[in-house]
C-alpha cells in the first residue's frame, strides 16, 4: 500500500470512530470519485480512488467492482479477476456480478470453462442483457459463432440498440458466411469508436 493510500486508510479509521455517518459520506465520495475518473477514461485514477475506499472497506462490493472495470481498461486482468471475484462472493447470485467476473476471463482468455459456468449462472438467473451480451464475446472469441449469434440476439431482444451486441453480432454473422455488415454499421453509429475497441479485446471485424 502506498503513503497515499495509507493516509488515507488512517483518516477513515479516525472518521469510523468519531463519526460513522462522516466516514460513510467520505466512502461514498471515494467511490464517486471514482466512477467520476472512470467516465473521464483516467483508469488508473479511478483504480486509485477506489483503492482508497477499499483500504478502510476492502469488502465494499461498488469499489471492488469500479476498481475492477478500470483494471480491465488497462490491462491488469489478473488484478481484475481477483477484484470481480471478492465482488462476486459478497453478491454470489448478482447477474452483473456473475457476467462481470465471465468477462474478465473472457478477455484475458484463462479459465474459460470457470468463465462459461459464471456466464451460464447469470443467465439463469433472469432476464439480462448483461449476462446474454458478456456470454455472446465470449462465444465469439471461442469460435462459437452460431451460440454468440443467439446470446446476441437474447441481449438485444432485452436491449434493442446495445452496440456491443450489434457489432459483435455482426463480426459473429460475418464468421457464419452471413451478412453482418448492417449489425456493424448500426453499432458504429451508436458508438464510432466500436470497432477499434473489439479489435483491441482480441475480436476484429475480419
């Protein structure tokens, strides 16, 4: 832990004892901030902020899953897993929670298998764009073109519009021998900087 962090872990120790309603608010900040920093795309401050709650709350489920998405972001797919895990063990029947902890292993490309049954959960648990989106990638990065198609198809049947379900749909159609150019261009709308994201998380367009 870093002077900052330990300062910090030490201030809201002291607001704990003299003011629990003090450091609450304090905590609650922290995770603002860094969902705030998150939005921005300052990973590694949004990391930082939620480090901070989480030295004084390390069981604290919101900063636990905010430090784990900007981990993501940067690359630090071990930190990530182990974050959306102890995430996941406070929530064990959260469907976000179950497709996050899929998706971080889906993008790292390690225990698929652990990260199929943890998308398959989430599934089950409900109606989810999430779940049938997170399940579709990694349907997609296993070659399963066919099932990402029908995971893309449930998440947009759920959320008509989801880009990342559209275009993934599309690049899947594309694998199939099909036309998907029409998924992409509508995902590409939604959000221009699609493509390059996809390409990014191992899944070009060709």
């Amino acid at each position: 832990m870093n002077s900052t962090c330990k300062l910090a872990a030490l201030t809201l120790t002291t607001l704990l004892l003299a003011s629990p309603a003090h450091a609450q608010a304090v905590i609650r900040g922290g995770v603002l901030e860094a969902q705030a920093a998150y939005g921005r795309k300052d990973y590694a401050a949004a990391v930082a902020a939620a480090s901070r709650v989480l030295a004084s709350r390390p069981r604290d489920p919101i900063a636990l899953a905010w430090r784990a998405a900007a981990q993501v972001e940067l690359g630090d797919y071990r930190r990530a897993i182990a974050d959306y895990d102890a995430s996941l063990a406070l929530a064990p029947g959260s469907a976000n929670a179950l497709a996050s902890a899929c998706w971080a292993r889906a993008l790292a490309g390690v225990e698929l298998e652990r990260a199929r049954a943890l998308c398959d959960r989430a599934v089950a648990g409900g109606p989810s764009p999430t779940a049938h989106d997170t399940r579709g990638f990694l349907r997609l990065r296993q070659g399963q073109h066919a099932l990402a198609v029908a995971d893309y198809d449930a998440a947009l049947g759920l959320q008509s519009g989801l880009a990342t379900a559209l275009y993934g749909r599309g690049v899947a159609k594309q694998k199939l021998g099909r036309d998907g150019r029409a998924d992409i261009v509508a995902a590409t709308k939604r959000d221009a900087d699609i493509a390059a994201t996809f390409a990014r998380r191992g899944v070009p367009a060709r």
